[in-house]
C-alpha cells in the first residue's frame, strides 16, 4: 500500500512538473504533495480539523470575526539577471504598483475594477495590501528590493531555497514576493500556512525546517501585474495579475476549487461549501462547464481555477472565512496581520492625526460690538462660537484669499454670558478660547 502511494504521489509530480501548457501552471500543490508534514498544510489531515472546529465555533458564535480589514505590507524582491530597470526580468515600479492594485481590486471585489462580480457569494474579503513602506531595520522603503543574480531561471524543486536567499525580509512582518524567471513554465508557487504552536503542541512531529522557512510567494515575471505587452505562451492570457491573487491565495490557505482531483468521482474538496465541486481544473474561459452537480455550473471565474486572468473575478465568502481564519490563527499569518510596517499610510487609509488644540488670541476693541480673533502663526478656516451651554451660535467660513483678517466676530445682540471659541486653521488644527461678555 506504501509503494503504491509513493508510486501515485510520483506520477503526480511527474504530472505537474511537465505541465500541458493550456492549464494555468501553478506549483504549490505540486511542491506541497511531495513534503513530509503535509498534514499540517491546507488539505491535511490535521490542518483541516483545527480549521472546521474554528469555522463550526465561529457559527455557533462562540469565536467570532469582526470583520475588520486585515492589513498586508507585502515586499517585493526583484531577481534579476543584469538588466536595467524596466527591462525583462528587472520590471518597473509601476508594473510593481499595479500588481499591488489587483490585489486590492480582487480582494475589495471592488466595484468599477476587473475584480468586481455580482456573483451571490462572492466577498469582499476585507483584506488589503500594500508595499511596504518601513524596512526591517526601521528605515524608509519603496516596498522593492532589486537583486542581480548569476541564474537565468531557477528551478522551483531544487532551488526554492537558493533563489529566496537571494534576498528575503522577515516573515513574521512582510509577505515576501519573488519575482524571477521560472524553470518549467511554472509561472508561481506559494508557502502555504501551517497550523500554529499550540495546534502542534500534542502532536509527535513538526514540519520540516525547509517547509517552514522562507515563506512568501514566487510568482514568475512575465505574469507579475498588469502586462501590457503580450508574453506568449504560455503566459499571454495571464497577463493581468491574478496568478499572485491565485497564490496568495494559496498563501492565506485556499485550495485550488477541484480539490486537485482528476474527476467528480473522486470526491475531492476545497474545503468551502460555497464553491461547487467540479471534476477538474478548467482552462480558457468557457461559459457552459457543469459542476458535479448537475445543473449547477462550474464557478470558473474563481481565483483558485486554471481559467485565463481575464476570467477571474470571484472569492467567496466560505473563501474569505477560510482566509480570514487563517490569518488569526496560523504562524507567520497572524503577525503579518497585525503589523505595523507602513501599510496603514500607503492603502490610502491614515490613522487619523491626533486632534492638537493650540492657542488662539482674542483682541477687543473699546466703543467696538465686535472683537478680533488672530492665529499669529497660521491662517483660520473656519471659526465658530458657542454659549456656554455648547450651542452653536454662529459660525463664519473664512474664504482662501484670507482678506479680513484679523477675522472679526460679532457680538452686536449678544446676551451676557460665557463664551466659547473654536476654530480650525489650514493645517486641520483646531484651537479654543473663551471670553466673558
Ligand atoms: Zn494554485
């Protein structure tokens, strides 16, 4: 029985090694079915069980997930063979940035963008990315580190260690990306999660050390971001990004949706009940391929199909549980989420400055119903007047040519009282004072 799974497991490699070149070729189960420990991957045995009793927990309520985006600072390493920037392997930063685009696109279903579909269980799945801004020793980055290597290609069985150590950032904080030139036609592969300490601790063995380290996602160069201009074959129809959604996909726990079997009969899953089972991978874009359900199609626009880039469009949202699980529980997931290396400035969403109040200067004027309020240091926006019951009593927008000031508040008809001024200058600043009328 032994020989014979060995057997099986070598024609499976021997299979996806060679690939037809009209399937999307992705490595990662290929380098995956071929390691010891697998059972502590999406897929094992182990793997699985930890991940239906958090799924079943957070049905019942019991664990439950806010909803709350989850931030990615990704880092792209560059492998180059000598080129100048923007030419062959040496990509340009804008091909770099629009990779990242996709991401977000494909991830936020974000609407009026390719990664939009209207498709019932499709999901935002509230997950984003962004390049990196802070290195590893705290200095500023671009997100890109360029390295010239002495390989043209590198072979992903053999030299995945070689090529990653060429330049890699810790993955505790950063998604590693690789981009090179791929043997094989393979055109990306990814790490997948493994289960955490703790899941582990009863258990008699750990994964490998080479399982373990380094983690990330190599995604060959001729299909990284947008393309503009055709590769060939075999990756022409994959020429918009979606083979790093499709593995980052793989890296935040997704299989591939036919569960990497040969036919319905097979009973092969992926794990999510919301993506019909289907017999096999699919290529191209067909409109009219069932599922093993009959009646039901096959949901070839997701990201974890074979289907042609310009195909894709859909995670769903057992998909996006699946992820999301993931990232609060499996090593290098959970503190890659939760860091801070500049991907809250760089995805457009700033951490809201921290309301500073500084001093603004009241001048009244004998015989005058009016008094001057004066910024000395910056130009005000806007200034409103409160009584002392905090309700507004008037408010005056300052227009841009600043031509009044010293801006004058009137106080002709005022009650006596207790007053209260704010107002905000240019810089978003709001400064307080008070008078006695
Ligand atoms: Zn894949």
């Amino acid at each position: 029985m032994k020989e014979v799974s060995v057997f099986l497991r070598l024609a499976a490699f021997v299979l996806l090694a060679f690939p037809v070149l009209a399937q999307r070729p992705c490595a990662t189960d290929a380098l995956f079915r071929n390691k010891k420990g697998s059972e502590y991957f999406p897929g094992g045995r182990i793997f699985e069980s930890k991940l239906k009793e958090i799924s079943t927990q957070q049905n019942k309520a019991i664990t439950t997930d806010n909803d709350s985006i989850y931030y990615i600072p990704v880092v792209v390493h560059v492998l180059h063979y000598g080129e100048a920037i923007g030419i062959g392997r040496n990509i340009s930063q804008e091909r770099i940035q629009s990779q990242i685009d996709i991401l977000n696109q494909d991830y936020g279903k974000t609407p009026n963008s390719p990664g939009y579909n209207t498709f019932p269980a499709g999901a935002d799945t509230r997950i984003r990315f962004c390049l990196a801004t802070v290195d590893p020793n705290g200095n500023p980055t671009n997100g890109v580190v360029r390295v010239q290597t002495t390989q043209d290609a590198f072979d992903l069985f053999s030299q995945n260690t070689i090529l990653k150590g060429y330049s890699n950032w810790d993955p505790e904080k950063y998604l590693n990306i690789w981009v090179c030139r791929l043997l094989g036609n393979f055109i990306g592969y990814a790490q997948y999660p493994m289960i955490s300490p703790q899941w582990a601790d009863s258990l008699p063995m750990v994964p490998n050390v080479e399982d373990v380290q380094p983690d990330g996602v190599v995604i060959e160069y001729r299909v990284f971001g947008n393309v503009p201009n055709g590769q060939g074959a075999p990756f022409g129809v994959y020429n918009k990004g979606r083979t790093a959604s499709h593995e980052v996909g793989h890296y935040l726990g997704l299989l591939h949706i036919w569960g990497d079997g040969g036919s319905c009969a097979d009973n092969k899953t992926d794990f999510c009940s919301d993506t019909p089972p289907q017999a096999t991978y699919t290529s191209g874009c067909p409109s009219t391929v069932e599922s093993c359900t009959p009646g039901v199609p096959a949901l070839v626009e997701n990201y974890m199909d074979y289907s042609n880039d310009t195909c894709m469009n859909v995670f769903t949202l057992e998909q996006k549980k699946r992820m999301r699980i993931v990232l609060r529980n499996c090593v290098r997931r959970k503190s890659v989420a939760s860091t801070t290396q500049g991907c809250e400035i760089s995805t457009g969403n700033p951490p809201k400055p921290p309301v500073l109040v500084k001093k603004l200067y009241l001048e009244f004027v004998s015989g005058k119903d009016y008094l001057n309020v004066k910024s000395e240091d910056i130009k005000l926006s806007e200034i409103n007047l409160y009584n002392y019951l905090g309700r507004k009593i008037e408010s005056i927008q300052i227009s841009s040519n600043y031509a009044t000031y010293p801006y004058q508040l009137n106080l002709a008809g005022l009650s006596r009282g207790t007053y209260f001024i704010k107002a905000k200058d240019t810089e978003g600043i709001y400064r307080i004072a008070s008078f006695c009328h």
